[in-house]
C-alpha cells in the first residue's frame, strides 16, 4: 500500500507497537518514581513498591495506546484506498467520455457540440471532486475550444 504524503505518514505495525511499549514504559517509569517519592522520600515509609497496579496500569496504557494507533492506521489506508479508487474512476471516465465524443464527431458531426458540452460538464464535476478529495493529480485534457484539439479531430475526420 502507498504512503500518503500528509503531515503524518502511515505507521508500520512495528513502529505502532514500539510506540505503544513506549508509551506503556512511560507510564511504568512514571509510576514508580511517583511511589518512590511520596511513600520513600515525603512519608518516609520504606517497604516494597505497589507493583501490581502498576503492572496493570502499564498493560492496559499499551493496549489502549495501541489499538488507539491501529484504527488511525485503518483510517489512513481506507482514506489512500479511497482516493486511489477516485483517480482509477476519474480515468476511466475521461476515457469512455472521449471515445463517445470521438465517436458522435465520426458519426453525426452536427451532435458533436451538445455531446462536447455535456462532456465538458462531467469533466468539471471530476475536477471539482478531486480538487475537493485533496487530489492534485489530474490528467491534462485539451478542451474543445482549444484550437490544437480541433485540428487533430478535423485529421483524424
């Protein structure tokens, strides 16, 4: 699967797990040094460290932190499938427009401009889909008023 280009890149499943055991060590260390202080150095009680709780503190902050990692994972693989379907319909599109357009212009050269038109509006509205999509990757396709365009279909006639 692709990687996205945003600000935060798709994690591998190694990187969301060391990230989840870093966070659960954090939460590990953090406790025991708070025990440490308040039972050793403010309360001046010696004995043994409240383990248990803290163990469970620390499973429960890796599972969390790494299911938590895991959905934002499936978020941005379903986000790169979905635009990656958007650009193949877009393509494929543009593609069965143009031979319906070449083929009108071959067949009946006076329904050219009503089917151009309607082209050109299905044309607009993928663009618009994919400008709002994020997407900046788009086919050039010359448009019916370009002069360039006309000759090659006034050839190819």
């Amino acid at each position: 699967m692709k990687k996205t280009h945003s600000a935060r890149p798709i994690w591998s499943r190694a990187k969301i797990v060391l990230v989840s055991a870093g966070a659960a060590l954090t939460v590990l260390a953090g406790s025991l040094l708070t025990q440490w202080l308040i039972y050793d150095d403010w309360l001046h009680r010696t004995g043994p460290l409240r383990i248990v709780g803290t163990c469970i503190a620390t499973g429960l902050t890796f599972l969390f932190a790494l299911r938590w990692q895991y959905a934002i994972r499936e978020r941005q693989l379903e986000m790169v499938r979905r635009m990656e379907m958007i650009l193949s319909m877009n393509d494929r599109i543009r593609n069965a427009l143009q031979a319906i357009e070449c083929l009108t212009y071959v067949a009946q050269p006076e329904a050219t401009e009503a089917v151009r038109q309607s082209v050109d509006v299905i044309d607009s509205v993928l663009r618009e889909v994919l400008a709002d999509s994020g997407q900046t990757h788009e086919p050039a396709r010359p448009k019916a008023s370009d002069p360039a365009w006309q000759n090659t279909q006034s050839k190819s006639a």
